[in-house]
C-alpha cells in the first residue's frame, strides 16, 4: 500500500503509496468506480475517519490551489470536477490549512511540504506535481510562497519516488532549456546521452527557498514496485499524500 510512509510532526503524516495500492488516477482509461475505491482504501489505511484525500486535475503547469479553510485568505479554488465528484482543481500544486492532500505521478516529482504556524494552529500542508515543464515555471518555489502567505514557518520537504537522472533521457536542446532555468537539472544519463536530473532540480529549488529536505524516494524506472510512465505508457499512477490527525480541520 505505502512504500514510505511516517509521521512527520506531532499528528502530522506523509506517505507515498505504490503499484500494490492500485491506480488512483481518473485519466488514464481506468474504470472510475475502481479508482474510487481505491481512493477510499488509502484514506481508510490513511486513518483519516471519514475524509477523503483532495486531488488536482494536474496539467503540467504552476498553477497552486488553495483549499477549504485557507481559502480564507482570498484565493480562489476551481469548480468541482463532476466525474471526480469532489471539487478538483486544475492546478500542479495545492495548499491547505490541514485538509488531506493527494498529488499522482508516475515518474514525475511528487513533493509534499509541512509548515507550522506561529500561532501553533493547523500547519500548512502542501504537495506538488514537479514535471519537467513544472520544474522549469517554478511549480515548487510557488507553491512554497503560497504557504508562506498563509504563514508558514519551519518548511520541510518530503520527495517522493521519480524518475532519476541516470534514466531520463531527452533531446539536447531540451535539457539545454531547461538547465538554463534550473542548472541542477543539467545531467548525463547512464548511457552517456543528455539527461534531465528531475529530483535534483528539484531539492536545489526547496534549497534556494530555505526548505529543509527531509527524505528523497527511489527511481520510478528502477523500482517495478513503484508505476512508470516510461516503462509502460499505460501505466497507472500512485500518490504523494499529506494529512494530519486533526479530523476538524
């Protein structure tokens, strides 16, 4: 069901899910009453007592939304989704002030980030979809002032599993682009062709941002427990998740 999973603060957790937990994605030709299902069976195992875990219509973009009572603070959150039957936002990153967040990847960067709150309240929770065109518009670092907007403080920074550099091949000119925007992407891959280093990118924006990086996960491509796009196109996707104790939030 996880493939890491701990609790990161007092009542706080993080865990990342793998092939065992099934597909928890409504795009990719699944039947949508198994993905469902399966949601429900990781927010059952989550412990989360009759919430759900919220998730975006991701796009590959830098759009964060921000959700249920940080909502307050004046951002807006898009119209519910009707297949999903809960309200998904179109966005690559999302914000809350304590409710469950979920991001899906399957060789992409998952990234989940805690902040506590001076007052001691709720802590700022965050995940991110940090895919190559994510990591080059800056998804992370936006998603982090977003936090920091609704007061954030002490940011940690969890990645989860994706593809490494050894294995992310891509034309030149691509990972000239790219490295221009972000150098730490900038690698060769273990066949000796250019390669885009996607997790290091990555920790060198949550670096640059202050934020502590707490666990980084394995190669998608590498690990068959774990789902890959570039293994298999029709692959499923698994989840980075976030949650707290708190069932008030």
């Amino acid at each position: 069901m996880f493939s890491w999973r701990a609790e990161v603060r007092p009542g706080v957790w993080v865990a990342f899910t793998d092939a065992a937990a099934g597909n928890l994605a409504l795009h990719v030709g699944d039947s949508p009453l198994d993905v469902r299902r399966r949601r429900g069976d990781v927010a059952a195992a989550a412990g989360l007592a009759g919430r759900s875990f919220r998730y975006m219509n991701q796009v590959h973009g830098n759009e964060v939304a921000v959700i249920g009572a940080a909502t307050a603070a004046g951002r807006r959150v898009a119209a519910p989704d009707a297949d999903a039957r809960v309200a998904a936002p179109t966005a690559d990153a999302m914000v809350s002030l304590g409710e469950p967040l979920a991001v899906m990847v399957a060789d992409c960067v998952p990234v989940v980030l805690v902040g506590d709150r001076a007052d001691g309240e709720t802590p700022v929770l965050a995940v991110v979809h940090a895919g190559r065109p994510g990591v080059a518009s800056g998804v992370v670092p936006a998603a982090i002032t977003r936090m920091r907007e609704l007061g954030a403080a002490r940011l940690s920074a969890w990645i989860g599993p994706s593809v490494c550099g050894r294995c992310y091949e891509v034309p030149e000119d691509m990972r000239r682009d790219v490295a221009a925007r972000v150098p730490a992407a900038w690698c060769t891959t273990a066949r000796g062709t250019p390669g885009l280093d996607l997790p290091a990118a990555v920790r060198s924006q949550l670096q640059d941002a202050g934020v502590a990086v707490e666990y980084s996960g394995n190669c998608t491509l590498e690990d068959e427990q774990l789902f890959s796009y570039r293994r298999d196109p029709d692959t499923g996707r698994f989840a980075g998740l976030v949650w707290t104790d708190r069932a008030d939030e």
